[in-house]
C-alpha cells in the first residue's frame, strides 16, 4: 500500500507540473520520456522501479527550457529534482512514510455521534461527548479532551475502507483501525487493512456489529482531525478507531498518552489547537528511536 501511495504521490507532483508548464509555456506541454520501467533498464535500486521517478522535457524538446521546467518542478512538490542529462531532468518523491503523515486523522466530513446527534468531525470541540467503545467493546459516550492533530486547510491522502453492510471508513493510512477478532478487536494500521478482515461497526443498544471489509481505495480530501477521547476510541462514519497512529499497538498508544489525557482533563481552555499536539509530535519523535521496527508504520 505504501508504494501505491508513492505512486500516486509521483502522479499528483507531475500533474501539477503539467499545469505549471502549460501556463509557463503557452501551447508547450509537459513530455514524459521514463516514468515507471518495468524491463530493468536502470541501475540497481532506481525510483523508476517504484513508480516514484520520472524523466521530463518539455513537448517542444527546447533544452533551453530545462532550467525553468527544474524549478517549476520544485514549486509542484517533488522531493529531488536535477540534471541527470542536458537533455532532460528526473524527478522523483519520497515514500508517503517518509514525508511523514501526521498523527493519523479523519478528513472534514467525516460523521461522528454526540450525544445530541451526528456532527462533522470539523466541528468538534474540546468537552464534547462522541461515541466511541470501552475496553470490553460496548459503545459509550466519551469526552473530547483536545485534538492530537488538526487542520483544517491541509489536504491529504486518505485510505477509505468499506465493510460489506455499507459501513466506509475514511482515514490516513497510519491510523489504527480496531478490527473484530476472537478475543474482540485488534488493531491494524489502515494501510494493511485487506479484504476479509472485519471492521466493528455501529450496532444497537451498546453492542458492535461486525462486518466484513470488501474493498478500500485511496482517496484525496482536505482537512484532517485527530480528536482524543478519554477512552481512545471513537466511532467515525459508523466504525471504530482507535484515537491513535505510526504506532501498532493501541494498548501502547493509549498508555503513552496517559499523560496527556490528565493535562487536557484539567486545562479550561477551550481554543481550537491546529497541527500535531506538541506532546504528541515529541512522543512519536521518542518512539523512532526507542521503539522496535516492528511497532512503527513503516
């Protein structure tokens, strides 16, 4: 899922230059002479491999232009732009893990449940109660303590999910997902959600209804929110979360952030926070170098 991310990541930078170029260059347009090589005609451990690397001219073979096209490619995203011939330049992204991707959030539109009724996740606020699971898994209303991440201008890549009774989830592909199990949920990061597993959706009364995952796709959307409960969970378009991101385990997640729970609980303010909590951003720094490869969202 990740490399399907890069590739779409490569393929919005490149029609972005498009527009770019276009607009630079009346009636010029933007030429790809090497995007994604699937015949091994690269070196050892080429971009070009992952779909995160392309070869651009302009459609009037100008090398004149070459200069320009660089810096324009460097204004529509891409993470590496150079000369790699006088008569082209290659671009290239990172991964989606690499250039980060938040704390893990649901994007403006996403519906969640008060205790007055369905709310746009936009329009949360710190004290508001929203449906969310206890730790047997039963539906409670829990507090809104602050927002581990919020923006509201930003726009990102999305992974939505959908389970076979209509139930979609949309979410960033870092964000821990509770999925039904045996034992009653377990997590998965977003990205490795795979057909057959089991979201746990909004039932009756206080009990979950499983339902099984039939597709997910990536989606783009703008805004991105992260609210924290005092429980760690929400329910969001009608299926369970955990609060939590980057991190595998939710168990850890939620003891990690204890801490912050006891400080929101006993702050009065009631400001709308934008970007990655502060003690969040610093947790996550902690845990890349304390925790083992296999807890990270990677």
């Amino acid at each position: 899922m990740n490399k399907i991310l890069a590739v779409e990541r490569c393929k919005e930078k490149l029609n972005t230059l498009a527009i770019s170029v276009m607009n630079q260059w009346p009636g010029v347009r933007l030429r790809v002479i090497e995007g994604w090589d699937e015949e091994r005609s690269h070196l050892d451990n080429s971009l070009h491999y992952e779909g995160r690397a392309v070869d651009l001219t302009t459609s009037d073979r100008d090398h004149s232009k070459n200069g320009m096209l660089a810096r324009l490619a460097v204004e529509a995203g891409f993470d590496w732009v150079f000369y790699e011939s006088r008569s082209y330049i290659h671009c290239s992204v990172k991964t989606e893990s690499s250039v980060g991707t938040g704390a893990g959030c649901f994007p403006s539109g996403s519906v969640v449940y008060t205790q007055n009724g369905p709310r746009d996740i936009a329009s949360l606020r710190k004290g508001d109660k929203v449906l969310a699971a206890d730790d047997d898994g039963k539906m409670v209303y829990s507090e809104v303590l602050t927002f581990i991440d919020r923006d509201p201008n930003t726009t990102r890549h999305f992974i939505e999910v959908t389970a076979e009774n209509g139930v979609a989830i949309t979410t960033t592909p870092s964000h821990l997902l509770l999925l039904a199990s045996a034992d009653g949920w377990r997590e998965s990061f977003a990205a490795n959600v795979q057909e057959g597993d089991v979201l746990l959706t909004r039932g009756y009364g206080s009990v979950m209804r499983p339902s099984k995952v039939v597709k997910s796709r990536i989606v783009s959307k703008r805004g991105v929110y992260a609210p924290l409960t005092r429980t760690g969970t929400i329910i969001v378009d009608d299926a369970l979360a955990s609060c939590y991101a980057l991190v595998s385990s939710h168990s850890l997640a939620h003891a990690a952030m204890a801490p912050l729970r006891w400080l929101s609980s006993w702050s009065s303010s009631n400001e709308k926070p934008r970007g990655v909590h502060w003690y969040a951003n610093a947790l996550y720094n902690f845990g890349e170098y304390v925790l083992p490869s296999s807890y990270k969202y990677r």
